[in-house]
C-alpha cells in the first residue's frame, strides 16, 4: 500500500541540516513486510510548481538501496526524444534544459545560474525569482529550480560520504564555459 504525505523540507542551513531533515522524515516510515504489496511505499508531495503540479519523491527508489528516493514531477514527459514516457527527470534532462535556456537568453541564463547557486548553498528558494525568468525554450524555471534542488539534497543522501550535491553543480558549472 502507497502513502501520500505533504510536507515542506526547508532547504535553509549546511548540507548535514538539509540532509537530516529528510533522513529523519523519512524514518517514521513503517516498515514493510516482504515484497510487492507487502513493501511500504512511500509518497513525499514536496514542492508546487505553476500549472498545478508537484514535485514527488517516490520511496522505496528503482533501486531500493536505503534512504534513496526517485524525484517525480505527474503530468511531465521528460523522454523528449520519443522514448517510453517518463515522469521522472535524469540530470541530463535539467542539463538538456540548461543548455537550451543559455543559447536563448545568455543574460537571463546567468541569473538562473545564480538562483541554482544560492540553492546549492543551501538558501530557500523564493516564489519572486520566478517573476524574472522567462525562457521560451524548455521547462517552466520553478520545475528546473525546486527539481535541481531534490537532486542536491538526494546526491547528499546518496552519496553521504562523498562529494554529494557537487556532482551535479559541477556538470551545471561547465555550462559557463560553453
């Protein structure tokens, strides 16, 4: 059996705050009994997006290895290239995105770009950035922006003894030597 819950994560303080504040939310989960309909499963509705939808976290993940959640966003194809409809965005998707906004717009992109890097360290993200940002190519800017900040915060999880969110802020970085 499935269960939704609604819940707000603040994405203020260091890397560990954010981090614990999931891993703590995430183990008041029941446990579950055996597999298939017996496993617990988990909907997280975490962030709101324009156009009515959300962003999920879906637990347990494909690979089912721990404190591993699959960020979803209902509604959105992200197999843009005629592949089997998925849900759920890759970091080359928000990559894909990325490169599409800066050949559009290069002033606007490097605002974008530091409302990614305030997310990166760790700063709430403001419903007022969205009123400055307007790309014709790609994803709604509030999809891009609470997306990037689940994939920090899982890359955190994921890789809790490693270098985390900087993984994919250094993928995001290159784009400003295109």
């Amino acid at each position: 059996m499935q269960s939704t819950i609604e819940c707000n994560f603040s994405n203020n303080g260091t890397r560990n705050g954010v981090r614990m504040r999931v891993v703590n939310k995430f183990s008041e989960e029941t446990p579950g009994n055996g597999k298939g309909e017996f496993a617990s499963k988990y909907l997280y509705s975490v962030e709101k997006l324009s156009d009515n939808y959300s962003v999920l976290l879906k637990r347990p993940a494909n690979l089912k290895n721990g404190f591993d959640f699959l960020i979803t966003v209902p509604g959105i194809n992200f197999a843009l290239d005629g592949g089997r409809v998925r849900d759920y965005p890759k970091h080359e998707d928000i990559i894909n995105d990325l490169v599409l906004k800066k050949k559009e717009n290069e002033d606007m992109y490097q605002l974008l770009f530091s409302f990614i890097n305030l997310i990166f360290e760790c700063n709430e993200i403001e419903e007022s950035w969205f009123d400055d940002l307007s790309f014709e190519s790609g994803y709604p800017c509030d999809l891009i922006l609470k997306t990037i900040k689940w994939f920090f915060i899982e890359q955190d999880i994921r890789y809790w003894n490693y270098s985390g969110r900087y993984m994919l802020m250094s993928e995001i970085e290159k784009l400003n030597e295109l």
